[in-house]
C-alpha cells in the first residue's frame, strides 16, 4: 500500500475541476491506457487578458495520477498562458506536499498535458511540443525518448537511470533499456559540467559564489559521489572556506579527508575560483 | 483507514488465523517451549505434538507422514524442490514451467537463467489455461523438473496437475506442483496421484505465516536445501517452528473439516458476489476459466478505470481486496498473469480479485454489492475513456 499523505488522498477523495468543458479553447491529452495512466485537460481562456478562467480535466489512472490532475487544475487557474507554460512538474508537487518517489511520473504526466494544451491554443495541433514524439525512442515498453529524458533529468536533476523509471516510466517495463538511460545522464551531465568551466574567471559576488558552488557540487561532485554510495551537502560558505558535509558512505569512508582534498576542493577550484578551500562540517 | 468495519476478501494474499489454530499453538511458546531433538522429556515431549501435526497435515493431503517435510513458507519448499531436481540430475539442464506461476517459481526460473539454465514457460489461453499441445513439446531428455501450480493465485484456475505429471514422466522428468492456493479448497487424495513433489503454505489456510511444508512422494529421490541437522529426517535442517508446525498440523485438521464448506457456502458466497457485480455494473469481464477454478476466488476487470484507485476507494469502507494493476505494485506493468492471458489493457488495469474464506458473511457480499458500483462509476465519471 503506498503511503500517501492527507493532501494527495483530499485531492484523490475530492478531486477538484472534474469534467469538461465543451467549448474549450485548448485541450491537451497525454498518456494512454495501456501504459495505466492518461490525462484529458481542457482549458477556457478570457478573451481579452488570456488568462485561464477555467479549467476542466478527466482522468484515468491511481489515485496519484487523479491527485496531480486535480492540483494541476487549482494551480493554472487565473494563470495567463505565458504563466502555465512555466509551469513544471515540480509545481505540482509542491501543491500536494510530496508523492512517493515511484509516482512522480503521475506529476510529469500533469506537465505535459498543460504543455499540450498550450501548443494546442497556439495551434501546434500536430506539431506539439510534445516530447514524447521528439527525439529517438529509448523505452520500448513506454514509448519515451530520448529527448524527454534529458528535459526531464534536467529539470529535476536526476542523475540516475532509476530516478528516470520514477519520473518517466522509462526502463520500468522489461528494464533492457535502463543502460542506454544511463548512458544518457552521463553524457548529459558531463555535458553540463563543462558550461560553467567555459566563461572566464572574474571576481565573484558572495550570491554568485555561492550560486555557482552550489551548482558545481549538485552536477559535478555529488554525482561522482553517489557512485561510489555517498554524498555530499553544502554547510556554509565563508570568504574563501567552503564548509561541507559528507554523506552516506561517504561519511564513515577512512578516506575521506583524501576525498575532500582531492576531489571536492580540486572541483570547485578548478570550475569556481582557485582560492577557495575547502572544510568538512563539525 | 476512515471506517472500523473490515470486510476481508484478500485471502489469496493471507488468512486469518483461525482462533482454534491460535489457541492450539499457545502453550509452545512458554510452556512447552523445549527442543524436539533434546534427550530430556522435557524437550522430547514436544516431537510427540509434531508427529500429531505431520498426521493431520497428511491426512489433509492423503499421503503418509513420513512424506512431509515442515519448512518456512511456500516459497522455501517451492525453491527446494526445483533445485533439488536440478541437483540430482545435473546432466539435464532444463525446467520447464508456466507463465502463470507465482513469483516464488517464476524468479527463481529467471535467476536459473542467469545461472545458464534453460527455463522454459508455457503459454495460456485467454481464460488462462495451459497450453498442454506445447507442454509436450517441450519436456524432454534434457527436462530435469516440470513445475506447473495446481492452483492459480490471481484468478484461482485449476491446472490439470496429473495429466502434466504423466508427461514430465514420460520423459523421466519430475514433476512439482505450488499447491499453496489449492490446499484445503481441492480435496487431495496425494497417494493415488503420480505428484513427485508438492508446495503449500500455512498461511493460506488458517495458519500464521512464517510456516509451510514440502511433500515429497516416497521413492522420489530429493536434495536437501537447507542444510544443517538431522531434523526432518536430514531433510531440511534448523531447529523446527514448532509452534507453527502445530499450528499447520491444526489448520490441516479444520480444512478437512470445513472442505466441504470451501466448496459450497464460499462456492456460493463467491457466486453471488461475481454474478451481482458483473450485471449491476456494465463493461466488467471475469478473468479466467469459469469451469475450472478455486471456489473461493473471483477476478473482475472493471473496464476504463484504474485499479489502485477502485482499491483506495474501497478501503476508505474497510473493503479489503486486491488488483492486477501496475499501480499497486509500482512494477508499471499489469499481472504478469492477465498479460499472459491477453487480458487487453483496458481490462487489465482495472482488475480486482476477491477471495473469500470461511469467515466471509452473506452480509458482508451483500456490502460489497452495495458499495462497490457507486465506486466504479464515480472513477468512471473523472476517466476520458468512458463514454
């Protein structure tokens, strides 16, 4: 039995903006029943602001799915479409406090049909902005390419093919293609990784500092830790001294100190400035 | 859970323990709690009471005592029995199986591979029965094991264990059955049968979990799998649970008992139930073969719904039952069992089973008639498929 908690089983029990609305200005569906989850969202724009008036959605699915339905609708309404199409997964979430990590795919299914919807006001009819018919498919089982898996690791930071099967499904069918996933995040990340070592070195901000320290340890440390079975979290910063604290395997490794010298302060010095130091949380 | 009442129709999942079985096992605990093996008749005293168990149990299946071999659950004889095969004749290579089994002989098929053995699973029909043309086809000389489950879990089909036997012997094969959900609802006379090896599990009828037992025919060679003691004659050491041992030995005496019952008052209650829902509600489908199954189990698909959220709702009125869908299990995939059959994924979804006991009340089906089509159409109602 999953443990859902009092938000998601009150938008479960009494799901809000049930139905549909028969002169909606955009519709957008995503999903399909034998992948056990589809979304139906309708949407009716005031014509002078462009704002959602009103919004209506049909759901077939668990209870996670109708609750991240339900959210998504209380959250778009009175937004202009500019708005709803910032909308993010993580939106969702946030409205219904917290999903089991394996249920996330129920709030990025609400993230597409909003974004669905949108392009089909825009007139996208057939050329939607829909990832799922964007790139190469990777997940047989689930039809999910490889173009949405880097949107979707990408706005949530994942970095692990399991992470992906939560928030996709992708890999979650006969799991032959979790590999090829991986594969992706790696290349993605190191990707990434590079961008920042890119711009030219110049005197920092404290936000700035902080910022890009940040961002270093999340997609160039953190990863290489998880690895290996730990992790890392950033303390505090002070002037040059970076206060860090280990995780996970990390936390009880005897080589610690070694990580912290040689791989924590060697990242941060070469992708953020080469005077800062690095410390372990007492 | 919002109400008191708990209607329990998950019996395929787990029983209760019947209270006589309880109070047979109490006095193992603090009492009698010596050593079956122990020389003092402090201890000693305590194999009597097994010995009485192994009887009840026997009877139960209609085999000797001395074919019974006590074990931790269901899935530890099913283990023991396929890599016992395996060990004996290492020349043979293959095991073949259905793809309908429970997971206890279904992974251990995959991890067999893995382990470069041959498994080979059998395909059913649309109602879920086996297909035997291909059964044939495939024991051969190089078949150490035929398993094939004499009861299914998820819609309670009867496979036809003796004419499986026959084959897997025509090619000097053995032949093992996961008889977990047929135990106590099939009357077995296991001396007539040609059955080499035969899995059950106490907690599907009446017993706690945590004990099952593995019967293996007299003049069938069989491996141990645990290996330890001499307990149950070199045949599965550590120490015995006795208090569940004689537990079983009582679930075994009560199931002969109400056998009777299991086929007619649950027959009925499992009748009422599956005929009422499926004309009060439309687009439902039964999944499996209506002419041969357990008289306890019924599997419904509600079709166009989910079935995580029918079992939500369901349990927000104490209604505790099961489903085939994905979203139980997080696996998002549907029933290993209904994809096997071909259930079409509008169905398959969709799919609760009810399982009854002897426990059930005609009151409580009346309930769940009641309160089960307002659920059904009020997820109808929020899902785009239905019209």
């Amino acid at each position: 039995m999953w443990d859902y908690n009092k938000k998601v089983m009150d938008h479960f029990l009494n799901p809000h903006n049930v139905g549909e609305i028969p002169d909606a200005d955009a519709v957008g569906e995503v999903g399909n029943i034998r992948c056990g989850d589809a979304l139906k969202l309708f949407l009716k724009l005031d014509p002078k602001t462009k704002k959602i008036v009103d919004v209506k959605f049909k759901t077939f699915g668990c209870a996670s799915a109708i609750a991240s339905s339900s959210a998504l609708t209380e959250l778009v309404k009175g937004m202009t479409l500019e708005e709803a199409a910032k909308v993010t997964n993580k939106d969702i979430v946030k409205i219904l406090g917290e999903l089991p990590e394996e249920k996330l795919h129920c709030s990025v299914m609400g993230m597409e049909a909003l974004q669905a919807a949108i392009a089909n006001y825009k007139g996208e009819k057939d050329a939607v902005k829909d990832d799922d018919h964007d790139g190469v498919v990777i997940c047989k089982c689930f039809g999910v390419t490889d173009t949405k898996i880097r949107a979707v690791a990408k706005e949530n930071n994942l970095h692990k093919a399991e992470e992906i099967t939560n928030y996709t499904k992708a890999g979650g069918g006969c799991g032959c293609c979790l590999d090829d996933i991986q594969q992706i995040l790696d290349e993605l990340w190191r990707k990434e990784a590079q961008k920042p070592s890119k711009q030219a070195p110049q005197k920092l901000t404290t936000v700035q500092k902080v910022m890009k320290v940040q961002e270093v340890i999340d997609k160039e440390i953190k990863p290489m830790l998880e690895r290996d079975g730990g992790s890392i979290e950033l303390v505090d910063i002070q002037g040059d001294k970076v206060i860090v604290r280990l995780c996970g395997r990390c936390a009880s490794c005897p080589a610690s100190g070694v990580t912290l010298k040689n791989t924590v302060q060697d990242k941060l010095r070469e992708f953020v400035a080469p005077e800062l130091t690095v410390e372990e949380a007492k | 859970m919002s109400s008191d009442k708990v209607i329990y129709v998950d019996n395929n999942a787990t029983t209760q323990t019947d209270p006589e079985v309880f109070e047979a096992m109490k006095p193992f605990f603090c009492e009698l709690y010596g050593n079956p093996s122990s020389i003092h008749t402090f201890g000693g005293q305590v194999s009597g009471h097994i010995k009485k168990a192994r009887e009840s149990l026997a009877s139960l299946l209609g085999c000797e005592p001395t074919e019974i071999i006590f074990t931790s659950c269901g899935t530890e004889s099913d283990n023991s029995a396929i890599m016992s095969a395996l060990h004996l004749t290492p020349d043979r290579r293959k095991v073949v199986i259905s793809k309908v089994e429970h997971p206890a002989v279904k992974n251990l098929g995959s991890e067999l591979v893995r382990r470069g053995y041959k498994v080979e699973e059998i395909p059913v029909d649309s109602k879920g029965r086996l297909d035997i043309d291909r059964l044939k086809q495939e024991v051969n000389s190089e078949t150490a094991v035929v398993s094939v489950m004499w009861a299914n879990n998820e819609t309670g089909n009867i496979y036809p264990v003796k004419e499986i036997a026959q084959i897997a012997h025509q090619h000097g094969a053995q032949f093992h059955t996961d008889a977990v959900q047929a135990v106590g609802k099939v009357p077995m006379n296991l001396s007539k049968e040609n059955i080499d090896m035969l899995s059950l599990s106490g907690h599907k009828l009446h017993a706690p979990k945590g004990v099952g037992a593995l019967y293996v025919k007299r003049g069938v060679r069989f491996r141990p799998y645990i290996i330890g003691g001499h307990q149950e004659r070199s045949r599965r050491g550590g120490t015995e649970n006795v208090a569940s041992i004689i537990a079983l030995g009582k679930a075994a005496e009560l199931a002969e008992k109400n056998m009777k019952i299991e086929n007619t008052k649950v027959k009925a209650l499992r009748d009422k139930l599956e005929a009422e829902l499926t004309s009060i509600v439309p687009k439902t489908r039964v999944n499996g073969d209506i002419d041969s199954r357990l008289p306890n189990t019924s599997n419904i698909s509600f079709e166009f719904i989910e079935g995580e959220a029918i079992l939500l709702l369901m349990n927000q009125l104490g209604i505790c039952a099961s489903s085939g869908s994905a979203c139980t299990t997080g696996s998002l995939e549907p029933s290993h069992v209904l994809r096997a059959m071909g259930v079409p994924y509008t169905a398959a979804h969709g799919s609760i089973r009810f399982s009854l006991s002897r426990f059930n009340t005609e009151d409580e089906i009346d309930y769940i008639i009641k309160k089960l089509p307002p659920i059904i159409e009020r997820l109808r109602q929020i899902s785009p498929y239905w019209k």
